[in-house]
C-alpha cells in the first residue's frame, strides 16, 4: 500500500542557538519544509548534516541521530528523506524552538 511518507526520527534543532534560526523562526510554522545538507569537512563533526530553509542554517541534526542521513546524503539519497517542521515555540529555550521530523518518502 502507498504511503506518502513514514517518519523516521524527531529531534530538536542542534545548534539552533548559535546559527540564524532566529532571523526566520517568524517564517516557520508546523509543515514547513527543510533542506538536509551534509557537512562532510566539518571540523567538530565529519558527520554533520546542517538544516537549512531557504538558504539561513538553522543548525543541525543532533549527532547522535546523525550517522545514517549523512551516509544516505553524501552517496546521493538525500531526496529519499523530507524534513518538516513539526512544531515551534518562540517562548522555549533556544536550543528547544523548533523540532523537526525526518521522512522517508515512498518512491514505488
């Protein structure tokens, strides 16, 4: 049976506190699409992979979440997974505004 896509993993945003998060946490809202780009020269972490929304990094996967995106990213296979927005909270803590969910979408 066809299913759009199935969630794999929810995470709040890491780093969000250090990146531009807030420049466009007015913008974002429960759906809102996000870009998965692998950060393979990273120097903290070879497996990072940055969240991005139309071009402003919001931060990052958490790292111990991180490991199977960023192999799945670098060979190519980042249009199997869809980032959304699954809820903001302007009044939380920094690193807790905006958690997102990742999707594998169903090619068949």
């Amino acid at each position: 049976m066809y299913e759009p896509s199935r969630q794999l993993m929810s995470f709040n945003v890491a780093g969000f506190q250090f990146w531009d998060g807030a420049l466009v946490l007015g913008e974002l809202k429960a759906g809102t699409l996000l870009e998965l780009v692998p950060e393979p020269d990273n120097p903290h972490d070879s497996e990072a992979v940055a969240l991005r929304y139309h071009g402003t990094k919001l931060g990052y996967v958490p790292s111990d979440e991180n490991a199977v995106l960023s192999v799945m990213c670098f060979y190519g296979h980042a249009a199997a997974f869809e980032v959304r927005v699954l809820q903001v909270d302007p009044e939380a803590a920094p690193w807790k505004q905006v958690r997102v969910g990742v999707f594998v979408t169903d090619a068949r």
